[in-house]
C-alpha cells in the first residue's frame, strides 16, 4: 500500500503522473511530497510508486 495524504491506496508499480491523472489533478496546480521530499514536476513520469511510499498532494486555490 502507498499512504496518499493519509490513506492507505492500492497504487504500487504506477508512476506518480499517471496516479495524478488517473485522479483527475491538474499536475500544474498541485505541488507532491514524496517521503518528506518535494518532487518536482520534471520528474512525475520517472517516479514509480513504491509499497510503504507516503505521498501528499496539495492543491493550489486562488482566490483574493
């Protein structure tokens, strides 16, 4: 199991990108942390998840 932003997920084998777009985020407002380290966008396609990873995702919201 993978622990995306505090639960437990059946996603190991799959790359973070296809994770994000299989969730419906937009990786251009969004920022991951993998394991207490940020990724950065470049390398959403490389990152493969991992049994025990913790990831959290956190969206951008505008507004004033």
């Amino acid at each position: 199991m993978v622990r995306i932003n505090g639960a437990d997920v059946s996603a190991e084998g799959i790359s973070l990108a296809a994770y994000l777009d299989k969730e419906g985020f937009l990786q251009t407002r969004i920022a991951v942390e993998r394991n207490g380290e940020i990724v950065p966008k470049t390398k959403y396609e490389e990152i493969i998840l991992a049994e025990g990873d913790k990831i959290e995702i956190v969206s951008f919201v505008g507004g004033g």
